[in-house]
C-alpha cells in the first residue's frame, strides 16, 4: 500500500468561525484542499509540545478549535492579575 493511500474517513463538525479559521489558513499557505489544510494542523499539533492532556469528565463539545482548551480559563485569569 502506498502512502498516498488513505483508507480511514475522519468525519469533524466546525462552526462558523472555525471553518472561516480553516479556509483562511488554508487560502494562506496555498493548501490544495480542506483535507490537506487540516491534515498539515494535524501534523503540527502532534508536533507540537506543551499541549494539555484532557481531564477526566471533559466532553468532546468542550475542545473547540478557537477556543481555549479546558483548564485554560484558570490560566489566564492568573495571567491578568
């Protein structure tokens, strides 16, 4: 099987803004699609380090794409003082 070969379907909802977040991100770095723009954050994100594991009893509607992650809302009122 080659690498280009792609068997699993990933199916996500976004709002709005998300998917302008998307398009504008995609349209930016000239992505050739949808699936290749998010496919290029996925790459990044699992790249990436510093990223908070869930919590225990945190639901899938609780991670959004512009939104803070859970457990960020007591950081940043701890940065503001």
């Amino acid at each position: 099987m080659s690498q280009r070969e792609r068997e699993e379907r990933l199916q996500i909802m976004l709002n709005a803004d998300e998917l302008q977040a998307l398009e504008d991100f995609r349209f930016g770095n000239r992505m050739p699609s949808r699936a290749a723009a998010v496919r290029e954050l996925l790459r990044r994100g699992l790249a990436a380090e510093g990223f908070l594991a869930a919590g225990t009893g945190v639901r899938s509607q609780d991670f959004g794409v512009l939104d803070n992650a859970p457990g960020d809302e007591a950081e940043g009122a701890a940065e503001a003082d």
